[in-house]
C-alpha cells in the first residue's frame, strides 16, 4: 500500500477506523523530511496490513499545532486509535521496521485494561 496523504479534516476518521495508523508530519521545505520519505514509502509497501498516512504542516497548520508538532519529521504511531508512539527525526529503514514490529505485537487492550486498573 501506498502512503496516504490525510488532512486535518480525515485524520481522526484515519486513526479511528484503521488497526494501525502511522502518521509522517512533514513540510516540503524540510531536507530531513524530504530524506525520510522514501523510507517511509518503502515500508508502507512491505506492511500493506498498515496505513501510512502523510500531514503537510505547511497545508495542515491547525492539525500540526493540535497535534503539538514542535520539529518535523515526527512520526506518530496509533493503534486501534490510541497513540502509542510519537518521536521527531528521520527513523532509519531498521529503527523503522522494528517501530511497525512492536506496534504490531503491543497488545493495546491489555495496556487499556492496566490503565483503566490502576485509574480505578
């Protein structure tokens, strides 16, 4: 699957209605980013099962500051709508798929029950 770019308008639908989301915040402007990219698409090619979305900070402002995105690149990943990972920089090709890895194999409903445990 090919990446997604996503606006401020579907992005809560995004997270919400897909297992796992991650979400690239980037500018055009941005060298990091722009070195990031290829990196990001090629991962979203071998994980089909993941939807890899992309938000223009410069096109998306108001998402951007909603989202607190202090420096760009950042990477967000959610599952089952719940963030559980949020980092600024590039991630290289390895970091990158160890990330959709444990991702994958974080159990989110134990993690909410041990919340909602010791909340309660």
């Amino acid at each position: 699957m090919a990446t997604k770019d996503i606006t401020a308008e579907e992005f809560n639908t995004t997270i919400n209605d897909n297992e796992i989301v991650l979400v690239d915040f980037w500018a055009s402007w941005c060298g990091p980013c722009r070195a990031f990219a290829p990196t990001f698409k090629a991962s979203s090619e071998k994980h089909p099962d993941v939807v890899y979305a992309k938000v223009d900070t410069e096109a998306e402002q108001q998402l951007a500051a909603a989202a607190d995105i202090r420096s760009i690149p950042t990477l967000m990943a959610f599952k089952k709508g719940k963030l559980v990972f949020n980092q600024a920089g590039a991630l290289p090709p390895a970091a990158l798929e160890d990330l959709v890895q444990k991702v994958k194999e974080f159990d989110i409903d134990a993690a909410i029950a041990a919340q909602d445990d010791s909340q309660g």
